[in-house]
C-alpha cells in the first residue's frame, strides 16, 4: 500500500439512503475515509474545491445537473481527484462520454458492496476500474483506423511512449513519476501532449486505447 495516509472520499449521489449504506461500509476500511457527501452537481462541485478529496463517486442520474455535466464541471475547473461513476446505466453512449469527459472509471451499482469497495481502493492507488463488460463496449469504440494509429503512435517522443505503455497498465501520474524518476509535474506534461497527439481526452482513454493496439500487434 503506497496510501500512508487515507484516501479522502467524496460521495456524490442524489440518493441519501445509498451514499449512507456506502459510507457505513467504507468506516470500516482503515485506508479510506470518506470527507464529504454532496446530493447534488452544484454541491459537489463547490465541495470538491473546498475539500480536495482524493477521490470522487459521482452518480450519473441525477436531478438537475447530471453526473455527465458534474464531471465535465469539475474537470474545466482544474479537479484532478479521481473520479469514478457509480450508476445503474450501462449504456454505450453513457460509458464512452463519462471517459471522454476524463472519468477514471465506471461501475455499476448492482455490484456486490464489496466489490464495489474493492474497486475504491484499487482506484485510489491510481488504478483503472471498469467491469470486463463495459471495457469491452469502451474499446469497440475507440478503435481507430490503422493507418492513422500508426501516424499517431509515431508522432510521439520515446519518453511519452514509454508514459503511454505505463498508464496503458493502470498507473497513476504519481507512480509513474517513482517508476521513471522524474517529477509529477513532467509527467502531467508527457501527458497533456501525448493526449493531444493521440487526440484523445483523458488518461483512462489512451490507456484502453494503447491496450487495444498492443493486442493487435501481439
């Protein structure tokens, strides 16, 4: 475990009885420690400033501002906290547009508790949490013509590349920063480029799209 201290948790779900269930379960857990609940987007975003979490479940239905306006929100307003949609929608379109607009992952609340509270931590530790079915459904539509992937691919720096293939295995700015021994700082730049290039919008996208195109070339 790299956390030395708990992740801050911020829960934002227009459900009071589900974000009550969740957090009972996540006191239990001496590595996460939920700092905020918000029942709203405009709640969430104003907490997400003033608390800082680590971390950020967001439903995707909810009244008034939607999950999908909250996260696009939070992200123009500079939020780099994980953010993970928690939702009953397994729609396409829904899963493809929460990671285009820079979402972590996507999980489905008919999931074991447990389970869900697995895929927390492993989120907090920079990791990709996504049900086998919906990665499926992301990757189908993210293919890219060949042609056009291989132009991509070579317009990159061997440095970013080699950022690429880390992410691509689920880790987080922090621990790649560890694994290369450079800053943070570098590798959010390594990233901001790579992710014009490529023309992609978020970290979670380059990653299924990388593992997508190293399955082809094995």
């Amino acid at each position: 475990m790299f956390n030395e201290t708990p992740a801050k948790l911020l829960m934002v779900d227009d459900h009071p009885l589900l974000r009550k269930g969740l957090i009972q379960l996540i006191e239990l857990e001496e590595d996460l420690e939920v700092v905020g609940e918000a029942g709203s987007g405009q709640q969430a975003i104003e907490m997400a400033g003033e608390l800082d979490p680590d971390l950020i479940t967001l439903d995707l239905n909810m009244q008034g501002m939607d999950g999908l306006q909250t996260l696009k929100a939070l992200r123009d307003n500079g939020v780099d906290a994980r953010i993970i949609m928690l939702t009953v929608s397994d729609n396409d379109e829904d899963v493809v547009e929460a990671i285009r607009l820079g979402a972590d992952g996507y999980l489905l609340k008919d999931m074991e508790p447990e389970d869900i509270i697995a895929k927390i931590k492993e989120a907090t530790l920079g990791k990709m949490v996504m049900s086998p079915k919906l990665a499926e459904i992301l990757a189908t539509a993210l293919r890219r013509p060949q042609r056009q992937t291989n132009r991509a691919l070579a317009s990159l720096t061997s440095r970013e590349l080699e950022i690429l293939k880390l992410i691509a295995k689920g880790m987080s700015n922090k621990l790649i920063a560890r694994e290369l021994d450079i800053s943070d700082g570098t590798v959010k730049v390594h990233v901001k480029h790579l992710l014009k290039k490529l023309d992609l919008r978020s970290r979670v996208e380059a990653a299924v799209w990388m593992v997508n195109q190293q399955g082809k070339n094995e």
